[in-house]
C-alpha cells in the first residue's frame, strides 16, 4: 500500500477565517464581521496559504476573488468546519449524556415513550417540544432538538429515518357536502374537488396531502390558498375545497361542521422517527427502542387537530 504524504497541520481558526473572506470577497469586510484587525487577517490568511502551499485569493480592484486553489478548497473547508462542529456535539453528548430534546408534530403522541425513557433512566432530562411541519429537518440540524416523531413526507438529507407505524388517509367534508355520510370514498369521487394550496411549501409534502399529480398522471385540482394548515378547516367548513388529513378515527369530527370519511385506494400516512444520520447515545438508544416499542397507531380518536395534512 503507498504512503499518503503526511496532511498539514491545519488551524481551524485560520480556516474560518479564509472562509469569512471568501464569502465577503472584501478582506475589510471579512476583519470587521471577524472583529479583528484588517492586517492580521491578511497575515493569518497568508499562513493558511503557505500550510497549503497554494495562493487561494487574489486582490483586485472590486475587491477579492477566489483563485482556481481557493474555488477548490471552499467547499471542503465548509465541511471540515462542520465536521469538527458535530464531532464537538456528539462528544459533549457522550460525555454528558443526560439531556434529550424531542420534537413532535401536534396529534402525534410521544408521551408513552417520554415517559417510558424518564423511568428507565431517572437521572435523564427529558424535554418535549412541538415542531411545524415543515420543520423537521432544520430543528435537527440545528440541535434544537435530538430526535423528532413526525409525518412523512419531509427532506431527510442527513438524516436517520425509521418508519414506526402507518396511518389511514380520510376526507374532511363539510356536513352538508354530497359525500357526507358514506363509508369510504375514492380518488374518483373527488376527481373535481378543490383541494388547499400552501404557497412555498415542500413539493413532495404538498404533492402527498394533495394526491398531485393523481394515478392516471392528472393534476390534483386547484384550490383555495392557505397560509397555514389551520386555515384549511375553514375552507372545508365553508364548503371551499375538501381536504386530506391522517390521524383521525372513522366517525371521528375535527370540529362540529365537519366530518371525516375514509379515503381508500391511496398510500397511507406514515409516522416516522427521525434523528440525525449516524449520531448514537444512551438517551437517543433508550428513546428508539421505546419509541418503537410503544408509539403505534392510536385506537381512539385524538383530541387534536391534525397536522401535517
């Protein structure tokens, strides 16, 4: 096997800082958002450069640009900072490994596991914390919390995910609606039903509670706009649009001018468990494992509006 030649002895604050001024392509700039001094910054720079041995910015007149050395280093010094960062986290987890954070969307239940972790582990502290939809990932990713139960669908880039059980889609209708009071219905008897939209919201989360486009490749028809998911209920209460959802029970109302009727023939709502890719420590193991053991699809009707949907 051949020898790699021996890697330089980086300094991270060094890298940083070829960072900030990479970014601000302005040496000044970079020094003031440092808050330190125009000159060191250029020395401390020039040191990165001789460790590397390549020039990576070139002054100019409109300020400071990367070179061909400097184009190539960026993005792998973004992720070694990165890297060292959640090397940071995971070890100060490790060591102190007596705090978990959970997020969870609302009608989703994670008490029982909650519960079941704090008994197993006294000396645990456990915290519970609501999510929105559609902030699964970044929660994560930032460590604002250390795992989340949540519905699928939500962008899972580097992230652990664990489908834990699968829930029935319904139909939310109004009470004077033509499809209230039947057993089940189908894509077919809605194939001209307005549906709520939600500007900016994920493609595939919006295509899954929409059912866009539908089997034979039809777009899901238009509907009114929301600006969040509560807004919904009132469309549907109005006679508006109808709208899909997951965690109720068959019978169940989300509120008195509403009923809910399952939806067959479409893919179920799927509950997930999701943390962040390849992280492992004794709370977040105590947490999967009763996650799994005890968080299944309710056999009861919930109290809460969904979400999610």
């Amino acid at each position: 096997m051949t020898d790699l030649p021996p890697a330089p002895d980086l300094e991270l604050r060094l890298v940083r800082y070829f960072i900030a001024v990479a970014e601000q392509r302005h040496f000044g700039r970079a020094a003031e958002a440092l808050h330190i001094t125009q000159p060191s910054l250029s020395r401390q720079v020039r040191r990165l450069e001789d460790q590397l041995g390549a020039r990576m910015l070139d002054r100019t007149p409109q300020g400071t640009r990367l070179t061909e050395a400097g184009e190539v280093f960026l993005p792998r010094a973004k992720a070694l900072l990165r890297s060292t960062a959640q090397a940071a986290a995971e070890t100060r987890a490790a060591a102190q490994p007596g705090r978990l954070t959970v997020g969870y969307m609302a009608n989703l239940f994670v008490t029982p596991a909650v519960r079941d972790v704090r008994r197993r582990h006294p000396d645990a502290d456990v915290h519970v914390v609501h999510l929105a939809y559609d902030d699964v990932r970044t929660a994560l990713l930032d460590r604002r919390v250390d795992v989340v139960v949540a519905r699928l669908p939500f962008p899972t880039g580097q992230l652990d995910v664990t489908v834990l059980y699968d829930e029935p889609r319904f139909l939310l209708v109004p009470l004077d609606h033509r499809l209230a009071g039947k057993e089940s219905v189908t894509l077919d008897d809605i194939a001209d039903e307005p549906l709520p939209r939600m500007p900016g919201a994920d493609p595939a989360w919006s295509a899954f509670w929409r059912i866009d486009p539908r089997p034979d490749g039809r777009p899901a028809p238009g509907g009114p706009v929301i600006r969040a998911l509560e807004d919904k209920f009132e469309f549907v209460a109005d006679g508006q649009a109808v709208a899909i959802v997951a965690g109720l029970r068959p019978g169940q109302t989300v509120r008195p001018d509403i009923t809910a009727i399952p939806l067959h023939g479409v893919e179920p709502s799927h509950v997930a468990l999701a943390t962040r890719a390849g992280e492992h420590h004794r709370l977040l193991t105590a947490f999967r494992k009763s996650a799994r053991a005890l968080l299944t699809a309710p056999s009861g009707p919930s109290v809460e509006l969904p979400d999610g949907a």
